[in-house]
C-alpha cells in the first residue's frame, strides 16, 4: 500500500516509477496506490494510514520517510525481527544523516549512527522515519492526542506521542544493524527537536 500525499505526485519522477513498474510486474506483490492531494497534518496522514491498514487487514505498518535509503534486504530483516518478539511495540532502525546538516543537540533517537554488529537495544521512544509497528498495538493509541498537533514546519513530534504510548504495556526495540541513511535538507532545519523534546 502507498498512500502519495506529495504535492506534484511520486510518478513524476521516473525512477520512482520505474520502480513501481517493476515491483507491478511480479504477480506476488499485490500493489496498492492512493493519491491523496488533500492537505492534512501529519498526525491526521499516520492516523489515516492506521485505518487502511486496518482496512486491509494488514500485520504491520512500516513509516519509512521519503528522503532515508535502505540497506538491501532491510525490511525483511525488519519483519522477521519483529515477528520473532513477543512483546514487541515496535522496531526500528537506524536514521544515518548522510550530509551532516542536522546534529540535534537533544535528539532523543539514538538509532542514528552506523553500525555492522546486530544488536536489540531497548528504545523509550521510536522515530517515524524508519519503523514497523504490528498494527494490532496501534490500536491502544489515543489517536485524538495526535491528530490535535498541529504541524511545525516539518517536524511534529507525533512519532513521540504514538511510540511513547505504545511502551506503556510493551517493549520497544531498536536492532542496531540496520541501517537507513537520511539525506537531509540544504537548510539545516533549527527547531527540529523541540516538538519531540516537549512532549518527552
């Protein structure tokens, strides 16, 4: 499934469509598109996503962020990972700035440098831009929290609020081998982690 809420659309870069063609072309992957033009916060677009997975009778949703780039293989590491833990709220992987224009000074996601050993860390709180919940834990979040944050620029801090829920009654995870590497913004974007940190 693939809900696009980018203003021009993701097909009109011909790589992206290149890519869809490709995986469209393989009779195993049941390929879901949704063009979705209005504009919303992105609490609303996570709480969206909640809903058609759950309409879809999805195990899993992943949020992966348009600009990090994954190691070959990474997201099925990711879901057999997840499946092979019982208490699992979520799991997430390593956010690697690759440009070196956004050093938070109080980043709360510590899933940020690269790493070969695999290693299950516990994590307090997860990062939206690379993370796969089972959908069934999504079901105990108090999604009106998060609709009501209002968007900041570009960061919200809603991927606190939902993670921080998840491990009231769960455990979550970080496996430290898996590495997705975040080609940030030409303009360091300053206030970054103050939304993530207020709601800490």
């Amino acid at each position: 499934l693939l809900i696009d809420n980018s203003i021009e659309g993701i097909f009109s870069n011909p790589f992206i469509r290149a890519i869809w063609d490709l995986l469209a072309g393989n009779k195993k992957n049941n390929l879901i598109y949704i063009r979705d033009t209005e504009k919303k916060t992105v609490g609303q677009l996570q709480y969206n996503h909640y809903l058609k997975a759950v309409e879809l009778k999805y195990d899993f949703l992943y949020w992966l962020d348009s600009d990090i780039f994954l190691n070959t293989g990474m997201v099925k590491k990711m879901i057999d990972t997840i499946i092979s833990i019982d208490d699992a709220a979520f799991l997430q992987g390593n956010k690697i700035d690759i440009t070196s224009k956004q050093n938070y000074f109080n980043d709360i996601n510590i899933m940020n440098k690269y790493n070969v050993e695999e290693n299950l860390i516990d994590l307090f709180f997860g990062d939206t831009s690379n993370i796969i919940i089972p959908v069934k834990n999504l079901q105990e979040i108090d999604w009106s929290r998060v609709i009501e944050i209002k968007d900041k620029r570009v960061i919200t801090g809603t991927d606190t609020l939902i993670t921080g829920q998840l491990t009231i009654n769960k455990r979550g995870y970080g496996l430290t081998n898996l590495n997705g590497f975040h080609l940030s913004y030409h303009q360091r974007v300053q206030t970054a982690e103050i939304y993530a940190d207020w709601l800490r």
